[in-house]
C-alpha cells in the first residue's frame, strides 16, 4: 500500500449496531492493534475514508443519506489503495452489476453476503487486507451468468454508441449526422443490436426502442450513470 495509506485503520460501515459490533469483534480478533472507526451512513464512510484513509473498508449497500454503492465510488476515486469489502444481504443480480462497474477490476475487493459463516468473512477480510479479492459462493454465481450474458450480446464500439444515442431519446437522423453515417447505416446496425439482444422488431406490442433499452439495462450492456451522463453531455441546458 502507498506510504500515505493507514495499514492500521478499518472502517466498519453499516446502519444497524449489532451489524458493526460483530464486524469490529472480527478485526479486533485478527488484528489485534488495529484502530476502528464506525459510521452509520455512506456519507459518514465518505467523509472518515478520505480523513484517515483506511486500509480496509467493510461496507453495507442499504444506508440512509448515501448508499454503500455510491460511497463504495466516491472512496474507491479518491483512494485507489483502500480495500472494500462489500458486507451485505443483497447479492441480486442488480446489485452484483452496479458493485462491478463501481469497482475496478484490479482493486482489492469481497463481496461478502450476511448469511457467510464467521470464518468466510474472516477469509474475505484477510484476503483483501492481502490484496487480494474474494466473493461469496453465491455471488460467483450472479457474476458467471452476467458474463455469460454479456458474451453472448457483445456489441461493438459503434452500437454501443448508437444504443446510448438511443437510450437517451436520440433520432436515427441525429445519430447519423454524430457519428457521420448514413440513416441507413445506423438503422443495419440498430437491426444488428435488436438481434444480438433477442428483440422481434416486427412486433407491434413494444416500441423495438424502447424494448432494447430496457433489455440492455437488464443485462448491464449500459447503466444509469451512462444514460444521465450522456444525456448531459448531448442535450443544451
């Protein structure tokens, strides 16, 4: 870790007492010198982290003020040196996803469900104090069939424009004149991401644009932070 990192200080990180009791009791037992320092909402994990920089974070997703995922972002660009291990009831697919684009790949990370036995969290905490990265047998689950999915849909640096483009309620002729191609052009290519994406265009139901939308953010081809970026990045205030 760099010379400015506290190899010492953990920061427990969850609403519910008894949650960050036991969690303290865990460091305290295999680190026996270390220093705790306890918050109750991710703004107040912010606000420590970037005061004491920790070694090593244990973080809840649900909080009041800020969620664990936004606080897990804005620690994890501010310290690229500081461990996170993700200590949550939550290992939905939603939850993996946003956790995986918030974390980089090369970072020191667990993702540590609150139904593991006291030694899987210990295991995960050791590992990431190491360097390392470890995820509970449930979650390597979650994370297998997403990259799966997103084999098997990968799109191309272009579509991946265009599906953007469209996500934020841009026109063929507005992506066209953007990406200097023709109308017909995108249009071969938005008929190639309804395919890769299993949509029927020729059913009337559902608007196809709006069906491949909601089925990228499913399968995690764009997220949110995408769309609002984008958004913001092509339409005037």
């Amino acid at each position: 870790m760099i010379e400015t990192m506290q190899k010492n200080t953990f920061i427990v990180v969850d609403d519910h007492p008894p949650i960050r009791e036991f969690s303290k009791n865990i460091l305290k037992t295999n680190f026996p010198n270390c220093n705790i320092l306890e918050a109750d909402n991710g703004q107040k994990a912010v606000d420590l982290s970037l005061s004491y920089k920790p070694a090593l974070v244990i973080m809840d997703i649900a909080m009041p003020i800020l969620d664990g995922i936004e606080a897990t972002q804005k620690i994890v660009s501010h310290l690229p040196e500081t461990g996170i291990v993700i200590y949550s009831n939550y290992g939905d697919e939603v939850y993996v996803r946003r956790i995986r684009q918030t974390v980089p790949s090369d970072r020191a990370f667990a993702y540590v469900l609150k139904t593991a036995s006291q030694e899987q969290f210990t295991q995960a905490i050791k590992q990431v104090y190491s360097g390392e990265v470890w995820l509970h047998p449930d979650v390597q689950q979650v994370v297998w069939k997403l990259n799966v999915n997103k084999k098997s849909t990968q799109l191309t640096d272009i579509q991946q424009q265009i599906l953007l483009a469209v996500a934020i309620g841009k026109t063929n002729d507005w992506i066209a004149e953007k990406l200097y191609m023709s109308n017909k052009t995108i249009q071969y290519h938005l008929y190639s991401i309804y395919d890769k994406l299993g949509i029927n265009s020729s059913q009337k139901k559902v608007n196809p644009r709006n069906e491949v939308v909601c089925v990228s953010l499913l399968k995690g081809l764009i997220d949110l932070q995408d769309i609002k970026a984008g958004y913001e990045r092509e339409t005037p205030a």
